[in-house]
C-alpha cells in the first residue's frame, strides 16, 4: 500500500453562518492546504456523502477525510446523519468530529455509541476556535491517507 501525503479534505456540517465563517477563517489562519467544504443541514450532507441530487457529479462531492458534524442542525440532526454514516459500510470509516455547542451528557455519550470519533465543544472565542483547529489538525487532519 503507498501513502498519498496531500491533505485531506474536510467536509463541515453546521446550519450557523457565522460558525462557518469562524471555521474558515480559523483554518486560513492556520495556513492548512485541507481544502475545507461544507453542507448546511443534514440531509445535504447526506445527499454530498451518497452523491445525490445536486452532488451527484463526483467532482462536486469528493469523499471527505475527516468530517465535523453539527449536532443541532435542521432536517436531519447530526445524531441522526452519525447513525446513518457508521451503518454504511461506504462511509463507515470516515472519522467523525462531533463539534456542537451542546455539553450535555447525553449528547456525548450518544456520540460515541453511534461511532462518533470525537466530541467537542465549540469554543466561544476566535483565539479558543483557533486553539481547537490546532489541536484538530495535530490530532486528525495531517495524516499521512492510505491509498
């Protein structure tokens, strides 16, 4: 098996404009060449993940590396998407970072027995945001991918 080393790309999941806005500018911060998409509900991103509708081209819906899921967002909450994803054995291997405004006890716990990689919550500064794509991109995003 080679290693490919270019970057993975990272599929974001969040209904909230500003989060957007923050993850990107937080990962053009960093300097990262991830290339970053994102989908604004979940049943978009379920629609990018199986090339459906308007991803049904493969170009407008390349497999994501790494995925960070909104857990409050409409259509199709992000512990609904989560169980579809990891019952799909298309899908099942992508990681998934849960990052949420949600602290609640049930959500993290939920996360994990559906398969969720990892469970954050979303800081409410830039500089905090900033600290968390670091330690995202440390922890995940620079990985050397199996081809």
């Amino acid at each position: 098996m080679r290693a490919d080393r270019s970057p993975v790309l990272i599929l974001i999941a969040d209904d909230d404009e500003e989060d957007r806005m923050l993850t990107r500018e937080a990962f053009e911060e960093r300097g990262l060449d991830n290339e970053v998409r994102f989908v604004r509900d979940g049943d978009e991103l379920m629609d990018y993940l199986k090339q459906r509708g308007k991803f049904a081209e493969p170009w407008m819906s390349p497999r994501p590396g790494l995925i960070l899921l909104d857990l409050n967002m409409p259509k199709k909450n992000g512990h609904e998407c989560l169980a579809e994803m990891k019952a799909d054995p298309e899908l099942s291997d992508i990681p998934v970072f849960v990052l949420t405004t949600s602290r609640a006890e049930e959500d993290v716990h939920q996360t994990y027995e559906l398969g969720g990689s990892s469970f954050i919550s979303k800081p409410v500064t830039f500089h905090d945001f900033m600290e968390l794509v670091t330690s995202v991109t440390g922890y995940k995003i620079e990985i050397v991918r199996a081809s």
